[in-house]
C-alpha cells in the first residue's frame, strides 16, 4: 500500500493555484483544498465571540440623573460613539440634541455611562 503525498493549499485563488498545479504534475505529490470558511469555523467564531453591548447599535435611552427625565434615541453607529456625541456636546455647550441641551438648561450634572444609558 503506498502512502500519497498532499501538498495543502488553504483556498483556490485562480491561474497562480494552477501554475502551482502544474509544478506537481509530474510528480507523485499530490494537491489537496482546504477552505478557511467550513461551517465548523464559522459557527465557532460565532459562538465564541462576546461583542460589548455598547458597540451595538440600535434604540437607547438616556435618563437624566437629577430628574430622571427620558430621552429616547436611535442610533446607526454604536452607543458608544453616540454618547461620546452626547458628552461632547454638553463639554462644549453646544445644543446639537435635546439631552445635553436639557442637562445645561436645567444645570444638573450628567451621569456616568452605567446610569445613564439603557439599551432597548
């Protein structure tokens, strides 16, 4: 019984794959293919992956804490980076979105991002 050769190539990328091909013709090496995206891997990925809530995006809600007025948003980029807007806009005073605006009008001081973002 003889025992084959295998060189492995990890995908098919087109006319350099078989110009390698073509080397080992000739040879008694033979070429096998592997693939990065089998249904093992991509479901490991999947599962294994813990994502921060925060760099989701969606509707939130921010609460005011001297009031516990709501505001009530949606965002396209993450919450992270949408409150980072918010909290910009209130360092700089500026009236760009209702809650910094109601946060200055009001005086009260804003809260950290644990009590005063919520995730719906």
């Amino acid at each position: 019984m003889s025992k084959d050769k295998f060189i492995k190539f990890i995908t098919y990328v087109g006319k350099e794959t078989r110009f390698i091909i073509k080397l080992f013709k000739n040879t008694d090496v033979k070429v096998a293919f592997t693939t990065n995206n089998n249904i093992e891997r991509l479901l490991s990925i999947h599962c294994n992956q813990t994502q921060n809530k925060y760099d989701k995006c969606g509707i939130y809600q921010l609460t005011c804490p001297s009031c516990n007025k709501k505001y009530i948003g949606q965002t396209v980029s993450p919450f992270c980076i949408r409150l980072q807007e918010h909290f910009r806009d209130y360092k700089y005073r500026k009236n760009k979105s209702k809650f910094p605006q109601h946060v200055l009008e009001n005086e009260h001081p804003i809260g950290p991002t644990e009590n005063t973002l919520d995730i719906i």
